[in-house]
C-alpha cells in the first residue's frame, strides 16, 4: 500500500470558499478512478499540519499518475506518506509533468464576466479524464462559447489542440491581438492564418476564423506543434465550422443571466442571455462535433437553469448524462445571484 496527500493549493478557497473541499475530493476521485492501482476514496485529512486530500493505492503510482495529479486545479505539492519509526513523514514528489504552455497565460487578461481559471482547469479535468477517445495527451477541445479565452489557454498548458466560438467579435479581435502579442513575446514561433466560413447553402458568409500554429524553434522544424483557432461566430453553427467527430472534449461556460454582456454582445446576431434557449439551439451542433467517446461539460447558474433542465436538454441530444453520485459534487456559489453547477455528458461508442 502507498499513501499519497495532496496540499490543496492557498488559492484555491478563495475560489469555492466553504465548498472548496468538496469539489478537491470529487475532481480527485474522478482522475484516481483511472489510475492502473486501485485507490481508496480520497478525504481531507490534516498530516503534520498541513490540510491535503489524502489516499491510499495498493501500489505505487507511475509517473504519468503523478503528472496527472500535479494537472489537479487545486494540487499545489504531492507527497508520499510514509511512517519512519512510528512518526509520519510528508516526502514530497517532484513535479515532473510535462511542460507546454507556462500557466501564467491562463492569468494575465482580467475582466469582467472571465470564468476562474482554477473552475475552468477542473472543467477541462473532469472531461479529460472522462473521455474515452484516446489515451494521447493531445486532445482537442473546443470551448463552444468562448469569452476572451480562459478555456483555450487552460487547454493550451495540458498540451492540447484549443479551438474556441464566439459571437462577439470584440472578443474574439482581443484574443488575437493578444495571443499574437504573447507568441511574440515568449519567442515562439508560429504560423497565422484567417479564413472566412461561408453556408454552402446561401453562399453568405457565416464565421471568421483565426488559427494559431505555433512552437518552441525546435520542435516547429520537428513539426510537433500546437494550435489555437477562434471563430467569429454563432455556437449553433458549431456543425457549419467544424466537421463531423472532430473534438475529443468540449467545454464551456455557459452566460449566468443578465450581468457580463455588453452592447455590442446584446446587438450581435444569435445572441441570447438565456442558457436553456442556447442549448436547446446549440447541443444537437455540438453533439455532431464531438467524437464517439468524447466529454462534454458544461457550467451554468442554477438560479436561471436548473441541473434537472439542463440534464434533460442533454439526453434530448442524444448524449449519457454521467449522473453518478461523484458527478454531482461540483455545485458552488459564486457569489449573491450566481449559484453554479456543471453536467457532464457522453456521446457513447456504439
Ligand atoms: C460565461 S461567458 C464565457 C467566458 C469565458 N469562459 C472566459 O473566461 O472568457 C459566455 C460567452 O458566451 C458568448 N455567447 C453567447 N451566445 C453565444 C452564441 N450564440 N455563440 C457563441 N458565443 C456566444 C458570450 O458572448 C460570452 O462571451
């Protein structure tokens, strides 16, 4: 038996305040039950004084495991817990992750209506460890309804292939701009391309897209790079943009209600604040997307739509609703008018 104790991250109840420990359990019993050993249901315990989730595995876990609990939204050090001569000992692991994109890309754009990036990294967690299209870590995600980008860049520092929708071209101008400026500044080298989508029907132009390729001078020439588009669009044209089977996970953070849209989002074509009419119109595009497998997550305010509805419109799409008491753990306020809670769903192999 080998035990391991996760320090939560100092940060991390800032975010989720009292409720910060239940989400740590659930995000870390999700990500265990894939491990090879089998492992006890993690707790929070305090070792030495130091407050961790805690668990225990019948053997010890290998590199890629670790990696994958150092990738927790709320992991901030790993130990091994060891009893030397009757006292207890917190040995900690190095952090031997992969390195992609630095994570302070995920923290320096600030604004109003942005989701917490440590929420978003769970999200992306969760759908991860859920999916079952394949074991690479070069997943593709796209974020369906993506604001100024905190899901793309989260995506970007597990290695992942990002490509976002937005209906508000102010958005997804700022994201260029900035992402551009970012490659440039970290000396990346990069590829920028922009096409225009138009309906093959109507022959009018439907979304504009901005793709990113872009690496480290050696792995550029080795061709091992990575890619960040955006479009210019509307969520329920996701079938028009992208092709059939395409996205491994999906993540987004649906609008909470009236508060974060702003004149030019409220004018732009396609745009509601009501969550329960973008889902209706997008889930059955986004379905088609997603390979057979793939995750979808997706957060909302439950004060303007309920888990019960939001379940509902995911079954009606065709996709498994994960209902297991562990996928129903995520529910936490953000503050007075916006309580959230996630879903997850399947697009089942046949
Ligand atoms: C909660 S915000 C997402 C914030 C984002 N995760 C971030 O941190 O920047 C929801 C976004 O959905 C966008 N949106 C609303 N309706 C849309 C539609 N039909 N198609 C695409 N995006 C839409 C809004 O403009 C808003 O930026």
């Amino acid at each position: 038996m080998s035990k391991y104790a996760i320090q939560l991250s100092p940060g991390h109840n800032r975010v989720y305040y009292m409720e910060s420990q239940k989400l740590s359990v659930a995000e870390l019993t999700i990500t265990a039950s894939g491990f090879d050993s089998k492992c006890s249901s993690p707790a929070i315990e305090n070792i030495k004084g130091v407050v961790c989730a805690a668990f225990t595995c019948e053997s010890k876990l290998s590199r890629h495991e670790i990696a994958l609990l150092y990738n927790l939204s709320f992991a901030f050090v790993i130990f091994e817990v060891v009893e030397i001569d009757g006292d207890t000992y917190l040995l900690p692991i190095e952090n031997l992750s992969p390195q992609y994109f630095d994570d302070k890309i995920t923290t320096i754009l600030k604004y109003q209506g942005k989701t917490n990036e440590t929420f978003t990294k769970m999200m992306i967690n969760v759908a991860a460890q859920t999916c079952s299209t394949t074991n690479d870590t070069n997943l593709r995600l796209l974020d369906p309804m993506a604001g100024k980008g905190t899901t793309l860049f989260c995506g970007l520092t597990r290695g992942f292939d990002v490509y976002g929708i937005e209906i508000s071209t102010k958005y997804t101008n700022e994201i260029g701009i900035f992402f551009k400026k970012y490659l440039e500044r970290e000396k990346y080298k990069h590829t920028t391309q922009k096409r225009t989508i138009t309906s093959k029907q109507t022959k009018k132009q439907i979304g504009k897209a901005s793709h990113f390729e872009f690496a480290h001078k050696q792995d550029f020439a080795d061709g091992n790079t990575q890619k960040l588009e955006i479009v210019d669009g509307d969520s329920a044209l996701t079938n028009f943009y992208y092709k059939k089977n395409y996205f491994d996970i999906i993540v987004v953070d649906l609008p909470y209600g009236i508060q974060h849209s702003s004149k030019q989002q409220r004018q732009s074509k396609g745009f509601t604040r009501n969550p329960e009419q973008l889902l209706s119109a997008s889930l059955p595009a986004w379905r088609d997307v997603l390979k057979r497998g793939g995750v979808l997550v997706i957060s909302y305010n439950t004060n303007v739509i309920s888990k019960t509805k939001a379940n509902d419109l995911l079954s009606k799409a065709g996709l498994t609703v994960l209902d297991e008491d562990i996928y129903n753990q995520f529910e936490h306020r953000v503050d007075a008018s916006i309580k959230r809670d996630i879903s997850i769903a399947k697009k089942e192999i046949l």
